[in-house]
C-alpha cells in the first residue's frame, strides 16, 4: 500500500511534466531572399508520420512535439532545412532557394553552360528520366520526352531502326536525321552493313545524359551538319567518391498482341465458294492454317551489365561489360550484342592539365529475318498446310504448276519456308572512343587550350544464303543456293583544337567567354559485295571519302548576370562539293534576359523565375546520301557487262551523274523562348516558338533530256518553311519524406509548307512525285507540291453510294471535264502530326517507385496499303492465275471492290486518320535496401512497354514513319523483370 501511494504521488507530480513535454509548435516560413511567405512547405517530425503543411499565408502549426524532436521543412526548388525543437514553441523558418536545377551543367557545343546561362533552345535528359524497360538502342531512351523530338521505330524486330526528326526536319531529299555526337565526336549516322539501328551498337547502360539542341543559335556552333538538330550523348564517367560496383540483370517477353485481319479459314472457303470458278473451288484444301501464328511466336530477350567505377581527386574511372540477346516475334530474328566501355580521368600540374580518355567497343550478330513473310502469311491460303511430306523444297508445301515446278508469277511463297529456308546472318563491330586534353594556362589562368582526337570505326560481313528454297528455283526446276557475301569497312577520324579565354570584367560588372577553333574530320567507307546464283557470279565493291574541315567561333558576353549575348560563326568546308561551292558560312546570334533577376520581380509571389530567349541562325546542309554528287566520276562495269574487242572482253567505265552548280543548302531559324517557374517552382517548364526558312533545298528532280548524264538528279531548287510551338511544364505535385509525385507534360505544334519547287514559280507544276506503294508498280501515292506539307497524299475522291459504300470505279470528276484523269486527284491529308505530347509521371512510395510514359499524336494521316493491296476480289481470285487462290483481309467484305487497277490503288478511301495515344512504359519497382550488407542496395522492377494504344485507324499500327503501311514487322508488348544491385 505505502509503494502504491508512493507511485500515485509520483504520477500526480510528474503529470504536467508529460503533459508540457509534448507541446504544440507554430510558426512562418518564408523565403529566405524578400521575407515572401512560402505556401504548401511541408514540416515532419523526422523519423515519423506526423506532419503539417503551410496555409497561403506561410503559417503552420504542429502537435505532440517533444525536446529534442527534428522537424524537417522542405519546399520544391528550396534547400531543405532541419530544426531541433527545444523550448520554444514558435519558430520560424527562411528557406533558401536551392540553385542546383538553375546550376545543372548542360553540354552545348564546344563547351559547357548552366540552365539559368542558356541563351538557345536546349533540352536536357538525365539518367533518372529515360525510359525504362527493355532498352536495346539509345533512341529508345529518349522517346517522349522532349518537346520538338519525334522518335519512330521503323518495327518491332530486335534492334531495330527508328526515324528521328527534330522539329520536322528541315530538307526534302537531303537527310533529316540530326547530328549524334558521342562524348565530343560527331558518329556517322550512316548504316553499318550487319546492323539494322546504328545507334544499337551503343550501350544503353552506359549513358549519362542527353543534350537537345534544337534552335540555330545552339545548333549553329555545328554549322553544316547540324540544320536538322544536335542530339549530345555524354556517357558515365568515373568519380573520386571510391570504389563502386553495380550489376542490372533483365528478362523480358514479348508477344503481338494484334496481327493483320486476314481472313481466317471459314470465311475465306465462304468467299471461294460463294464467288469462285469451279476450278477455284477445286483448289480448296482441308487444313485449317492460321499463317501468322506459324510465323510469329513469343520472344525472349535478356541482358546483363556490370561497371565498376572509383578514382580520387587525382584519377578516375569506369569500365563496363554488358551482354544483350534479343530474339524477336518474327521466326529466326534475333539479336546478339555485347559490349565493353572504359573511361579514365586524371588531374595534372595542379589540375591545369585535364585529361579525359573514353573507348566503347561493341560486337553484335544480327539475324534478319525475311520479312517478305509477312506479306504472304497474310495472302497465302489458309486451307493448305504448312509442310508436305512428298516436297523437295524443304518439305513445305508450295504451289506448283502441273510439272511439279514452283509457280514463279501470281502465287505467294510459303511464309514458314521463306524464314526456315533462308539464313541471312551479319556480324559487326564497332569503337567509338577519344581523348582530349584541356590545358589551363599557368600563365594566364583564364586561357584554356582544348585538343579532341577522336575515332568512329567499324567492320562489318555477313551471308544471305537462301538454300533448297522454291525462292531459290529456275524456270526449268533447277535448285540452287543462292548466296551473297558483304564485307565493309568505316573509318571516321576527329580532331578539333580551340582555345576559350573566359574572364570577369568586375568594373563593368560583366563576364565574356570567348572561343575559336578549328576541326578536322574525315570519313572513309569501303568494301565489297558478291553476289552467286545458278547464272552469275557478281562482285561488286567501292570505296568512298568524305571530308568535312571548319572554323568556328563563339562569343558569352554577359551584364550584370542578367543580360546575356551569344554570338557564333562557323565556317564550314565539304568534299561532296566543287571548289567553287565548298565553303559556306553560318552565323547565329541569340539574347537571354534573366527577368526574374530584376528588382521588379523580385516581391513577386506569382513568378519565382522568368527568362526570356530570343535568337537567330544559318545552318547547312551537304548530306544527300552520295559522296561525289557534284563532281565528275566513272563506274567500272561488272564482269556481266563487259566489251568486246575480237576475242578479249574488257571493263568499261561510265561515267556518273553529277551536278558540278551543286552548293550548300542553307536553313535560317528564328526563335522566341521563356523559361519559368510559377509559384516558388510549383510549376516549371519553358515555351518556344520557332519559324524556319530552307532555301537552296538539296531537291532530288527530274532533268530535261539530254542535259545532264541522268534524267533525274540533285539540284539546289526549291524552298520551304517550318514554324511551331513547343511546350515543356513539370510539377512536383507532392515532396514528403515518404511521398513524392512529379509530373511532366511536353506538347508540341509543328507546320512545313513547301514554299517553291522551281525556278520560275511554274503555277501549273504539279510537284515532285514520291511514295512508292506495294501493287501499283511505277506508281506513287504522295506529292511534293508548293503550298502543301511534304509527302502530302495525292489521290482520286471516292464516291460512296446512299449506304456509305465506296463505288468501285467512280471518282469525283474535280475539274468538270466529264473524264476521270489525272487531272482529278487532289491533295488530301498528310502523314506528318499537327500535334505531338508526351506525359511523364514519377511517383515514390517509401520503397516503392513508380513510372509510367504516355505519348500521342493527333492529325496524322496513313496509306492503308495492306487494305488497297490485300482487300480486294482478283488478290482471292484472279483468273490470270487459275491454277492458285490467295487469301486476303477483311477490307474486301466490307469495299466489296472487285478490280486491282490503278485509280482504286490511289483513292483516297485508304487514307485513314491515324491519330493515337500509346502508354509507352510503366514501370513499378521495390528497394530492398542493404539486403547484402551495409553499402548494399537491392532493387527489382517489373515493366510492361508498348502496353496501351488508343487509336480509330483501321490497320495494325498507326505509328508509321513515311505514312505508308505495309509489311511492318508488329511492334510487341513487352514484359520485363529487371534487377539492380549496387555495392
């Protein structure tokens, strides 16, 4: 009893202790630069849940707080900041502005800037903002997530190759592709023999970051190369925080989740039967094949990368291995890759002397499959069966004609046998690697020297063997094995010296930066080709160079750290020209005003930072494919092709087509640009508008008779105009201890008009034709025209009857001249967007992480050329071929077209709206944390890539580059589980 009593005292004595111990705290925070009150800052007990967020005021208050609690402010965009409670129960708070994303290093041209110091249009990708999934090639990283950026896969086959323009592209005939520079060299954009995607050949793994340069003042430090953009790749480099490792590991599946509506067995025997001869009727098998199941299957990729980074002050480094095997949903299409990556950094004479040495080196086997297969499991009849016991070709069924020979016109090769049959085989490699120098002058420490020698070289060979094969068949029933032989050689060479003199001017409270050098690059390309077959043996082999030298110049004038001046010139020089024409220059010129730094901005509780860009620049263009286009060669006929003189036979040399006027295409680019952030960076993003004027366009035309070597080649004629606007706008929506969610939204508006075609403004030209088409030989479906967007469709308009059937044979008569010509096709639609977006979310949840990738395009239109081609009643039943039936799509119950001419291949009830919206990615993971021991950390991830399109086009993809859809090798979903362990 006398314990009890003492204990009820010493709660009764202790009791206001507990209660003031957990007291309540109030206070203000505001900015710590113009005493603004900061909204929404979040304030946490550390190491709990407990919590509370400012009121608009700034003010807040919080409970159950002890002596000796952290309470942890934090805001988007400010320094967080983290208090030990005591005894006083009002505390306020002043955060500082964190400068690090206004700070961040971005890589221009020849140098470096910071974000808050750009004067130009640039967009910088990190690391921890790629797409994620099963990457296999650089571009993929990249896709949606830069206004201005359209990336297109050219399929879904392993490695494969992908369209990429940069605010539209800026030529007709010359290349649209931008420039790659990798670590300081400019690559070859160029194929490599063996190799469907060039940019395949590097490592996804080991890339740090992604550098956008899109206007003329970025872009113009790059002169001749650089009219259709720079893309800046800066790979991962070694640091001095010791030794690290880390292992990713991936396993993937991916599966088509659609195929081409053919026709399946008993609607195409209901067809057959209900609109077939008896001799069609005849043909009829028993099999049930489902073609493309035959052909597709689930494919299974894998990859695997370890590096190992560390150094000191003094010397760093990275190296890593990665080993990538993909094989594709196409039967035998597979890609095999590994690669090897080392970088040192060291520090000399007291850090005068920087030395940085890069060297990436990749080997790949590629095996194409023929995608010709596509093609014919579509059209190939589903009654027949895959293999036929009694065939000598390979055992697979063929159609044959009453001799037992393939049928070699009107008759579909057997889709399994074209992939089985045929080993088309390539193995690569390719290094990319440079050291430069950087030199701080002891004796004028604002002097630096910089010398870059760099390489791109790659080797390449593979066989095409097509063996036993109804393909590979003479008209007389002689088998042969056809086979041809490819070896190449790429040598690119780099070496580019400047000096850059950078000082602050104190007395006028200005900095300059001041830069001029001089590059030299050259590349060579050679090999050899030979080809065998029952009746010729044909080598034929070339050797080509190119070389490209400049002078170049860049002046950073700024006042008062906010008003900044960026002048540039380039001086460029190009083999592919005569002398007369080889050198062109381009100039550019921008301004930036960092508004936010004004006095009048400063109170203000809207607007935490505001910029304004505006700029202007000539870029060039030499790049139309051939090496020698402007001066005078000759072609050494083949062994097939020679003279003969009495009882020798001797090679003769013809001479080539060139065009010796031939100069530089030159684009000017006007800019207009804001940078902001609203709401104490709430809010951030940037807004750009730009307008674009190409002249002299680089124009593939025809020729008039007898003036030139051709009847077509490249002339400087022509000019055209881009204009658009680009939006960039990211929120972090929520930033806590345990929570976070960011979200990024880039939406882009693009125009071209083709401005002039010919010398004298001709109003009756009707423009240059282009877009080839499946089935309709010699003829094409699209038109450049003046007043018109490139590649714009060129077609008949359809006449629909009371039901909204389409009429076979019966056009709008356009021009009243009571006849159906040429004269009546119009210009109707175009495959390019009116509108491109990409969405980006990242949230975290303790553990948790996830990411999903979002990305549409609306107003682009597609040539449905599988229907015009598969979906009419002669590609089932034509009687030219009575001794074969073929089966078709869907398209031909519903058109109910009977004929194959021209004008129904070029109407435009095949132009189908194409707009679409595709999750991209998504992405959810798990961090274990030191699961193998302290400095461990563990993480997996699950992925699911190309999961969601939304689209009304009608055929299998509506993402395709060039607007024409045929034979595309389906784009798959894939499913990934990733592993991630650092150590």
């Amino acid at each position: 009893m006398k314990n009890f009593r003492i204990f009820l005292l010493s709660v009764i004595l202790l009791f206001p202790v507990f209660m003031f111990a957990q007291q309540t705290v109030k206070g203000k925070v505001t900015e710590a630069t113009g005493n603004t009150a900061l909204p929404g800052v979040g304030i946490i007990i550390k190491g709990t849940i407990k919590g509370a967020a400012t009121d608009f005021d700034g003010n807040y208050s919080i409970d159950n707080v002890k002596p000796g609690d952290v309470l942890v402010f934090s805001y988007m965009g400010f320094i967080t900041k983290e208090l030990t409670f005591g005894n006083n129960t009002t505390i306020n708070v002043a955060l500082t502005e964190s400068a690090e994303a206004l700070d961040e290093v971005v890589i221009i041209g020849y140098g470096t800037t910071t974000v808050k110091d750009a004067t130009g249009s640039i967009t910088s990708v990190k690391a921890e903002e790629f797409n994620r999934g099963f990457i296999v090639s650089a571009d993929q990283m990249l896709t949606g997530k830069v206004a201005g950026v359209q990336i297109t896969s050219a399929g879904g086959a392993p490695g494969s190759g992908a369209t990429i323009r940069i605010r539209g592209g800026a030529s007709l005939s010359a290349t649209n592709d931008p420039l790659f520079i990798i670590d300081g060299v400019p690559v070859d954009n160029n194929g490599i023999s063996g190799v469907r995607n060039p940019l395949s050949t590097i490592n996804p793994n080991d890339i740090e970051s992604y550098t956008i340069l899109k206007d003329a003042s970025s872009t113009a430090i790059y002169g001749s190369r650089a009219s259709n953009g720079v893309i800046i790749i800066t790979t991962k480099k070694g640091n001095s925080g010791g030794f690290k490792a880390s292992y990713s590991a991936n396993f993937s599946v991916s599966q088509n989740y659609e195929t081409v509506d053919a026709l399946n067995t008993k609607q195409f025997k209901d067809y057959v039967n209900a609109n077939g001869t008896a001799s069609d009727i005849a043909l009829l098998g028993t099999a049930n094949t489902n073609w493309q199941d035959e052909i597709f299957r689930l494919g299974y990729g894998t990859d695997h990368n370890i590096s190992l980074v560390g150094g000191s002050n003094k010397l760093n480094y990275r190296g890593s291995i990665g080993y990538t095997n993909q094989t594709g949903t196409l039967l035998t299409s597979n890609m095999e890759r590994a690669t090897y990556a080392l970088s040192l950094g060291s520090k000399l004479f007291d850090d005068h002397l920087k030395i940085d040495a890069n060297i990436r080196t990749s080997l790949l086997k590629n095996r194409f499959a023929d995608t010709g297969a596509i093609g014919s499991a579509i059209s190939f009849d589903p009654t027949k069966p895959v293999y036929d016991s009694s065939s000598i070709y390979g055992g697979y069924f063929e159609w044959l004609d009453s001799s037992g020979i393939p049928i070699s016109v009107g008759a579909p090769r057997n889709p399994v046998a074209l992939l089985n049959l045929r080993n088309n085989t390539g193995y690569a490699n390719r290094s990319i690697g440079n050291i430069q120098f950087d030199y701080k002058m002891h004796f004028l420490p604002e002097l630096r020297a910089n010398l870059n020698l760099g390489f791109d070289k790659s080797g390449s060979n593979g066989d095409d063997n097509i063996n036993n094969s109804a393909n590979s068949t003479l008209i007389d029933g002689t088998i042969f094995a056809g086979t041809n032989h490819y070896e190449q050689t790429k040598d690119n060479l780099l070496m580019d010296f400047y000096l850059d003199y950078a000082k602050d001017l104190n007395s006028i409270n200005s900095t300059i930066d001041f830069m001029a050098g001089y590059s030299y690059q050259d590349f060579l390309t050679q090999g050899f080709n030979n080809s065998v077959s029952a009746s010729k043996s044909e080598l034929l082999d070339y050797y080509n160079q190119l070389n490209l030298q400049s002078f170049f110049g860049r002046l950073n004038y700024t006042l008062a750290d906010k008003y900044l001046l960026t002048l540039t010139m380039r001086r460029d020089g190009s083999s592919r020209f005569s002398k007369e024409n080889r050198w062109g220059n381009f100039p550019s010129a921008a301004f930036a005003w960092k508004l936010y730094e004004e006095p009048f901005m400063k109170d203000s509780k809207t607007i935490s930072d505001l910029k304004l860009r505006l700029s202007w620049g000539i870029t060039g263009q030499q790049d139309v494919g051939r090496y020698y286009p402007a001066i005078a060669t000759y072609l050494k006929s083949t062994n097939t092709a020679q003279y003969q003189f009495g009882n020798s036979f001797l090679n003769t040399f013809r001479a080539e087509p060139f065009n010796a006027t031939l100069k530089w295409e030159e684009t000017e680019t006007f800019n207009a640009g804001v940078d902001f952030g609203l709401f104490n960076k709430l809010f951030s993003g940037s807004v750009d508008a730009y307008f674009r004027k190409t002249k002299d366009l680089l124009n593939f035309i025809p020729f008039p008779a007898g003036s030139s070597l051709s009847n077509a080649d490249f002339a400087n004629i022509g000019k055209m105009e881009n204009k658009g606007l680009e939006l960039t706008l990211s929120n972090q929506t929520v930033k806590s201890d345990d929570f976070n969610l960011n979200l990024t939204l880039n939406a882009t508006y693009a125009q071209t008009e083709i401005t002039k075609l010919t010398t004298n403004d001709d109003p009756n030209y009707e423009g240059v034709e282009t877009g080839g088409f499946s089935g309709g030989v010699g003829n094409t479906i699209q038109r450049h025209t003046v007043g018109y967007e490139p590649y714009s469709f060129f077609v008949y308009q359809q006449v629909y009857n009371a039901n909204g059937k389409p009429v076979e044979g019966v056009y709008v008569d356009r021009n009243n001249d009571g006849v159906i010509t040429n004269a009546d096709k119009y210009r109707f639609k175009k495959p390019t967007a009116d509108y491109t977006f990409g969405f980006t979310a990242d949230a975290n949840y303790k553990n948790w992480t996830f990411n999903m990738v979002w990305r549409g395009s609306l107003g682009n239109y597609v040539y449905n050329n599988v229907d015009s081609n598969l979906g009419f009643d002669q590609q089932l039943l034509n009687s030219a071929f009575p001794e074969v039936i073929s089966n078709g799509v869907a398209n031909v119950l519903e058109s109910g077209f009977i004929n194959g001419g021209a004008e129904r291949y070029m109407s435009d009830y095949y132009i189908q709206e194409a707009s679409f919206v595709k999750l991209d990615n998504v992405t959810i993971g798990y961090n274990f944390g030191e699961v193998f021991g302290e400095k461990s950390n563990l993480t997996i991830n699950g992925t699911a890539q190309n999961a969601v399109t939304i689209t009304n086009y009608k055929g299998l993809d509506p993402e395709v580059s060039g607007g024409i859809d045929y034979n595309i090798y389906p784009r798959p979903i894939i499913y990934m589980v990733g592993v991630i362990l650092n150590f």
